[in-house]
C-alpha cells in the first residue's frame, strides 16, 4: 500500500550534505506509522519499543530500529502537510 503513496514531499525534504546519520527511507516510516497506529501504538516511544519487541515492526524497518526522535519528527512533518 504505501509502494503506492506519492511521498515525494518527503524524498525531497532530506538532507544531501552528508552530515547527520543516514536517513530512513520515508516510505519505511510512513509503513512502520501505519502498522504501530493501526495496533494502537501512537506514541513515539512506545514505536521505539516496537521495533525491538514486535516482529512486524521489526521486519519493516529491516532490523534497524528507528530512535523515537526520528519517528516524533517524521510524524510531525507528515501532520504539517
């Protein structure tokens, strides 16, 4: 499903100078949203758990789990729009 969202607006907005961590790709945060929201996990830490603890979290984000500061931040951009 998300293979199918025009997430272009969020492609763009990364940073292309080099510095910072290397980036999730936004359709695996907007999937990783989707999934955490549709278990009833909405806040940015209990997401974080998630993806130590849950195997569907665990197999979007390929095993690398997403800081909560990283899926607070996405989350507010992705409302913004």
């Amino acid at each position: 499903m998300v293979d199918e969202l025009d997430l272009s607006a969020f492609e763009n907005g990364h940073r292309a100078d080099g510095q910072g961590g290397a980036a999730y790709p936004p359709a695996v945060l907007t999937a990783l949203l989707i999934y955490c929201y549709s278990k009833g996990i909405r806040s940015s830490r209990g997401i974080e758990r998630a993806c130590w603890d849950d195997l569907g979290c665990r197999i979007i984000t390929v095993n690398r789990p997403a800081d909560h500061s990283t899926v607070a931040r996405f989350a507010q951009r992705a409302l913004s729009r």
